[in-house]
C-alpha cells in the first residue's frame, strides 16, 4: 500500500479517528526525518501494535541559535520510500506554519528533568520538544507514540508530560540501534567526514569504561566519571559531558545504585553525538530498559495485541 503523504493536522486526526473506528490501534512514530535503520526499527515495533503514521518535521524551536537547524538533512522523497518499503501507513509532515501558526504564543515546560545534561548544553532544546510533541500528540491522537531509548532525557522528559497533563497516549521507548563498531544511530553521523567518524566511536566506548568499572564493583561516581571523561576527552573534539545519573528523576548521586543512566554528548567535527546506557546496579549489573513499563512488550500488553 502507498505511504499517503498528510500535511495539515486536520488531515492527520481525520486518519487516526477513522483508524480508530475500525478497531486498529493509531501509533505515532514522531522523527526529524532524514530517516536511518535506527528510525526504521521505531517502525518496526509500531507495526507490532497498529497502524503507523511517521511524523517529520525539522523543529525549528528545539534548535538553539548556531545550531544545524538550517542544514539539518532534509530528504522527504527517499525518506518516503524507506517508509513505504517499511509498511508505515502514513507520514504527516507540516509546515512550519500548521505547526506554529502566525502569532501563536503557547509553549509547553517540563520542569526539572530537562535542565541538566542536555539542558544544560542546548538552551531552550526542551521546550521545544516538550511543545511540539503536545502538538503531534493532540494533532495525530495516537495510541501510542515511539521513541528511540538513544534520546534517554528526551524519553523521559516526555514521559513526565505525558503523566503530568494526562495525555491519553502510551509510550514506547525502543533500543538504540548501532553500527558495527557501537556507533549509536544518529542522522547527524552524516556531518562525520574521515578520520572523524573513527572517533564518534568514542562515545560508546567512554560509557562502556563506566560500565566495566561498575561491573568490576567500583560505586564512587567521581571515580566512574572521571575515568569516562578522561576517554571522551582523548577521542572527542568537545566534550558536552559524560555523567552517570539516577533513573528516572535524572538526580546526581554519590554511589551508584538502582537504575542508572550512564549518559554522553560531545562535538567530533561539527556532529553533535550523544548516546547513553541504562544499567540496573545491584550485585550484578546489568542493562535494562529505561522504564520497565515502557518497552513494546509492556505497551503491547497493555493494548491486547
Ligand atoms: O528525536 C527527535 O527526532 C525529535 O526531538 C522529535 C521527538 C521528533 C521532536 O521534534
């Protein structure tokens, strides 16, 4: 079946209710476009719960100023056939006027959890997010909305809005998907030129150090973020940060324990990468989901697939 191609809210509620009237689940797969296998396997798994449609819209309110807003790839006929090879049903992509139209002034903020890592690299980063998410998820009303687990403090940003306004969607948050050599997925991967994209692989390597050492017993963070910076430092052109935090509140802790985020994001060449790694911390470490509650089996339980 052809993807069909919606541009204005209007059109996107009209399919996810007549969906809906037809006993199928709607699942919303919101993306920037410029869409890799990271962002097909998010398909993948709505497939597993419903009829898809694939949002893209490049936001220009979660780009700070001297961001790449301006030369973020923008490729909507082969993202489009990717889409349908896939089997996602439809893709909503708007203007930047449905979305923000003339004079609106309406914003959306989630306190706390979006102010450090980074919030506190990326001024204003989050509000846009948490904004525009509002508005796909009251335009497309979805059952079910999925995002890549590779965006952690994304993920969990909009899960306390979903929880704080009561919006009736459920979350999904999907593995990251990597290369071979553990490159996290990403459609800024593309800015990597030579000998660059060798060392994005730095990322994943500084928190698999973090996670050898908490495997090894070590429970000092300073210790566990000291060693991890050291490595960011030696491979990456500029280091954001690389932190170890606790699930799901994002609070700084002294030892680690529970669930823990193990969470990076740093410049090689003009590639802002982040990747992250959720670890239970008991005698045994070991990687789990973000939320239990909110992987695909949990959702499609809940949603009797
Ligand atoms: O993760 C992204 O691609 C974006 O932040 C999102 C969720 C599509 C909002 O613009």
């Amino acid at each position: 079946m052809p993807t069909r191609l919606l541009t204005t809210v209007e059109e996107a509620r009209d399919l996810s209710r007549s969906w809906r009237a037809s006993g199928r689940n709607v699942v919303l797969v919101p993306t920037m476009g410029d869409l890799h296998e990271g962002h097909l396997s998010l398909v993948r798994a709505g497939l597993d719960v419903g009829d898809v449609v694939v949002s893209i819209f490049v936001n220009p309110m979660q780009f700070a100023p001297g961001e790449d807003f301006e030369s973020y790839p923008r490729r909507l006929e082969a993202d489009r056939a990717r889409l349908e090879e896939v089997g996602a049903a439809a893709i909503f992509a708007p203007s930047v006027e449905e979305i923000y139209p003339p004079g609106e002034t309406t914003r959306v903020e989630v306190r706390q959890l979006s102010a450090p890592l980074c919030g506190q690299h990326r001024e204003g980063h989050f509000l846009g997010v948490t904004t525009v998410c509002t508005k796909l998820f009251v335009g497309c009303e979805p059952d079910v909305a999925i995002f890549g687990q590779k965006d952690a403090q994304q993920c969990l940003v909009l899960w306390r809005l979903v929880r704080d306004l009561r919006l009736p969607v459920d979350l999904v948050f999907s593995p990251t998907i990597r290369e071979k050599d553990g490159l996290a997925m990403s459609s800024r991967n593309r800015y990597l030129e030579g000998e660059q994209r060798d060392r994005a692989v730095t990322l994943a390597r500084a928190l698999g150090r973090g996670r050898q050492l908490l495997e090894s017993g070590e429970r000092d963070v300073a210790t566990i973020e000291r060693e991890m910076r050291s490595l960011l430092a030696a491979g990456a052109d500029r280091p954001d940060y690389v932190e170890l935090r606790r699930v799901p509140d994002l609070e700084r802790l002294d030892l680690a324990e529970g669930r823990v985020l193990l969470a990076a994001a740093a410049y090689v060449g003009r590639a802002r990468l982040i990747d992250n790694l959720c670890l239970e911390v008991g005698e045994a470490v070991r990687e789990v989901p973000l939320l239990d509650a909110h992987t695909l089996q949990a959702v499609r339980a809940r949603h009797a697939v």
